[in-house]
C-alpha cells in the first residue's frame, strides 16, 4: 500500500445514489439527477451506471411500459410475438439513444407500451400486476438474449454499462420530464460489470439502487425463489427488489412495516420498547419473516408510484444524507451531491440506521 494514491485503490464503500422528489408533483428534467452524480463520480468506476424517472410517460400512463435489452434482431421478433399472445400491445419502439464514445456494446434497446388482455387475466384467475410480474420473471428466465428491465406504469429505468452522468446523456434523460428520479453509479465488487447488472432494479413500478453489499443474500435468494421469483441478473441487489415487491404488493405490509423486516431493529432493542403494541408488531415482523432481514452494509432508495424511501442497514454502514427545499426532498450519498441539484437546500440531515425515510406526494398532484 506505501506509496499508493488515492484513486489506485479500491473505495471499499463505493457506489453512489442520488434520488429527487417533488411532493407537489411538479415535472423536472433529468438534466439536475444526472449533474448530481459528477461529484460522486469516483465512487464508480464505469462498469454501471443507471436513473429512473416517475411520471415521465403520461401520455401513456394506463400501460406498463416495458422496456427490453435484446441481443439480435432475431431476439426481438420471438419476444414481441410471445407479448402479443397475452398483451394488447399499443406502441412498440428504439428508446431514443445519443452516440456517444463512452458508452460501447450497447444491445437493441426497445420499449413497449403493453396491457394484459382480459380474456388471458380471466383464464389465469390473476390480477395483471402478478401477470405482469410473472411475465417479466418467464422473458428473464427462459427466452435467452432479453432482458426486460423496467415494467412499470408511467415511468421507467435506463441503464447501461458506463459511468452515469454518461448513461444519463446516452438515453437523453434531459428530454424526459418526471416528478420524481433516482440515479446510482456503479462500483462492483463480487459480480460483474453488465448491463443487465446496473442499477436500478426494477419490478412493476419499484425501482431500487443500493450502495453496499448483501451478506445475507444466499438465505434471502433462497427463500424469494419459493414465491415464483428468479434471481438470474448476477448481483445481490436484484433480490432487494423482489423482497420489497413480495412485502408490500404481495404481503400488503405498509413501507414502514417493509423497512422493519429488511432492516429489523435488534431483538433488545425491540425488548426495550415501552409502546407494547408497536413491541408486538416489530416481535412479530421478526418472526414471521426472518429469512428476508438484510444483513450487510447498505442505502438504498426505493421508488414507487407517487413517492421515494430512503433506508440505511440497522448499523448505518453506508453513508446517506437528506435534504429539503420547498417541495422537494434530496437523498444521496454525499451532501455534495444535493447541493448540485440544489444549492440553497435546507434541513439537511443523516438519517439513523434502519430509520427509513418515506417522502410521498400529495394525493391527486400527478
């Protein structure tokens, strides 16, 4: 080590996130979440980097809007006859890319604006978020060289092998317009540097970027697998996804019910809880789904449908900071990165470890 500088050597606490929300609901362009990672920009080191946008899609905000990595054309054409056998399909299309010499290799990158066909949900006796869901894990799992990776309503993930505030350029994230977004620059440590791999990871409408590692991962593969889903995108995050989709659209559990689960407080610290019936539901929490507590170092930022959370591992391994102004809230890894999308924020602060923070936006603002 004598001698050496820094950037030589690995940041053992890389990765960085960074996430925007108008309570108000009002549009922004991609163009503040994307200059917010260029001070982060040495917590990447360009094997992933990715952003996902809320609202961005209102002309079309009753339809999943399925986005899809492909291989060859050849790919795309077996996919899209496998969506049109359950799925009316009301616009299929490129997503928009720019040239640029930083990102290289890209695959076919495709969009589809998609909803189930009633006969299809009737016959299955399923609601069209579990089709939906299912759909996604059969394409990920069976039909090689697609990927989908993004299938929410009204918004969508952009991810690419590169550093992000490259990517965000690459998919010309300054035309796109959202109420809320989230980013993530990638420094893999256990797994490798793809583009299925980046961040964010999506299921439906939630989106998850996460700085740390998973040491629990196995235990927590093991026991989402038993519900249908499939961990094959060749990194530990994914399955934060899967859990969170499992506890709160599954299992119904509020965010703050989930944020107990994933990053349970200690069992004397439960003890020591005065309120008896909130001391009953954290035992209970614990018991009933101990397989999915995360264990590790980790922040990440959840987004959904109409709002973000904010949740560090109990012990508050990884660094994050949150700040305010007027309607909008920040979260990254480093107050630098706040202070780019907005200089004059305010009430900035650390949230404690397994303390989520859950910012919402107002009923009926978008």
């Amino acid at each position: 080590m004598a001698g050496m500088r820094e950037g030589e050597i690995r940041i053992p606490s890389g990765c960085a996130i960074a996430a925007v929300i108008s309570r108000e609901g009002k549009k922004m362009t991609g163009e503040a979440i994307m200059e917010s990672m260029k001070p982060m920009h040495d917590r990447s080191n360009g094997l992933g980097g990715g952003f996902a946008g809320y609202g961005i899609y209102p002309e079309y905000k009753d339809y999943y809007a399925l986005h899809l990595f492909f291989d060859c054309r050849d790919t795309r054409k077996e996919c899209e006859a496998f969506l049109k056998e359950s799925f009316e399909v009301v616009k299929g299309e490129l997503i928009p890319t720019r040239k640029i010499p930083e990102i290289t290799d890209e695959p076919i990158i495709w969009r589809y604006f998609v909803t189930p066909l009633r006969s299809v949900l009737a016959d299955l006796q399923l609601d069209e978020k579990e089709f939906v869901a299912r759909t996604v894990m059969k394409i990920n799992t069976e039909m090689k060289g697609a990927y989908v990776f993004s299938s929410g309503k009204n918004m969508g993930t952009f991810k690419a092998v590169g550093f992000p505030e490259d990517v965000g350029r690459f998919y010309c994230l300054d035309e796109y317009e959202g109420y809320s977004w989230t980013a993530h620059g990638r420094y893999p440590t256990n797994t490798p540097g793809w583009w299925g791999g980046a961040h964010p990871f999506t299921l439906l409408d939630y989106s998850v970027v996460h700085n740390g590692e998973i040491s629990s991962y196995d235990a927590n593969r093991r026991f989402i697998e038993m519900f249908g889903y499939k961990c094959n995108l060749q990194t530990d995050t994914e399955v934060i996804t899967y859990i969170l989709d499992y506890l709160l659209r599954v299992q119904g559990l509020t965010l703050t019910e989930a944020a107990n689960v994933i990053a349970a407080p200690f069992w004397s610290t439960i003890e020591g809880k005065q309120d008896a019936y909130e001391k009953q539901k954290l035992q209970y929490l614990r018991t009933v789904f101990p397989s999915l507590l995360i264990t590790g170092p980790f922040s990440i930022v959840l987004g959904f449908d109409g709002g973000l959370m904010a949740l560090n591992d109990r012990l508050k391994l990884r660094s994050m900071v949150v700040g305010e102004k007027d309607d909008k809230v920040f979260i990254a890894s480093e107050e630098a990165a706040i202070r780019v999308m907005e200089p004059e924020v305010t009430n900035i602060w650390a949230p404690s470890g397994g303390e989520p923070v859950i910012v919402k936006v107002r009923e009926g603002a978008y």
